[in-house]
C-alpha cells in the first residue's frame, strides 16, 4: 500500500514474508504504523492465481508500500519489478527488503514518483513497460486513486503500460468498487479477504467487448 510522508518508516514492524521461489521465507518490515501491509494470505491467493503470467514477465507494482508484491513477482521469476513510490523514506524501506530478500539488482527498479502523475508522465513506457501484471494498492482512505491509477493505464492505450495479453489487480477496501469497466478495461474477477477485495482488471476487445487473454 502507498504510505504517506507523514508515516514513520522504518520501525520493523513486519509486512510479513516472501511466500514462494528463490526468497521464500524472507521477512518483509513494514514502512511504519498506520499502513496496511499485503498479508501473507491475500498474497498467497493473489500469486497462485498469477503464478502462471510471471515466469520472465515485467511486474509493476504501484503505491508499493513494503514492496512486497513487487519482491514476491521476483522471488517467483520475473523478468523484473518495478516499484513506484511517491514517499523517498518509503522507498529506502523498499529498498531494505529487496536487499534482505536477496533482490536488490538489475532485477528490480524502485522510482520515486506520484505514481498517477508518473502514469499521466507516461512512466509506464519510460520505465519498463508494458508490463505483463499490475498491482494497484492505494491507501483504502483514498479509493479514487485505485479509479485513477485504472484510468491512466486505460487512458495509455493497449500495450502502452499493460500488455495486450496483461493483467492489472487492483487492491481495495470491500466498502469501495471500482467500477467493473474503465474505458478498454474490463472486470474480470473478484475476490474477497474480510474487508480486502481485489479485482482483476484484462482488456477487453474494442468492437465485441469480448475478453482478451
């Protein structure tokens, strides 16, 4: 989740483990009271389902928090990660973790950026992209920026951020969904964790509305 300046990094509190591949078992920290770190069992059941998408592919993972989505993609063989973080203290604690994990190289990317004007900045070509998976995790008090982060990878156009074939899952509080469609983006799937839900986000055909990938 995107931590806010005001938030105290560093302060050990866990973001939980690496669940699977080569830094399994690795703890994560958290960057500070007052976040919301990706748990153990909603990444478990997030990467089961994407397992299949991340063998050498480009992760990008938005309001990155811990980083802790990004350092999973890596343990399980993506091609590499990039993190994007608007909080420079944030990102050192990104940057701890992918060093704990064994992870901290030409793998991973960690920008320093607000990561909806970074997408309107069309970071997304600049660093990286297109990118096979997106994690979206903003802080649950702001529920539009999960809209606007959807929008500006929508907006982008088809291969631009996300691959033709991409998938994109957003991380939300139950009470707010996002809407099921955002220009050629459509929603795909759902599943819920108490009050976590996270929607999974694929492109759909321009002129049936069909899915694709």
């Amino acid at each position: 989740m995107a931590d806010r300046a005001r938030l105290s990094p560093g302060v050990g509190a866990s973001a939980g483990r690496v669940i699977a591949g080569v830094a399994r078992g690795r703890r994560l920290v958290a960057p500070g009271p007052g976040t919301r770190p990706l748990g153990d069992r909603v990444k478990q059941s997030l990467f089961a389902i994407l397992e299949p998408e991340l063998r050498d592919a480009a992760f990008l993972d938005l309001f990155a928090g811990s980083g802790a989505a990004g350092i999973e993609a890596l343990s399980r063989g993506a091609r590499q990660a990039v993190l994007v973080e608007h909080s420079r203290p944030v990102a050192q604690v990104i940057e701890r973790n992918l060093r704990g994990a064994g992870l901290l190289g030409p793998r991973s990317r960690i920008v320093v950026a607000d990561a909806i004007r970074w997408l309107g900045d069309q970071g997304g070509r600049r660093d990286g992209g297109p990118f096979t998976a997106i994690f979206l995790d903003p802080p649950y008090d702001e529920p539009q920026l999960v809209d606007r982060a959807l929008d500006g990878i929508a907006g982008a156009g088809r291969g631009a951020v996300l691959e033709p074939d991409g998938v994109v899952v957003a991380k939300h509080s139950r009470r707010h969904s996002p809407p099921a469609r955002i220009r050629l983006l459509r929603s795909v799937r759902e599943e819920r964790f108490g009050d976590t839900s996270l929607t999974f986000y694929r492109w759909s055909a321009a002129d049936a509305g069909e899915e694709v990938g």
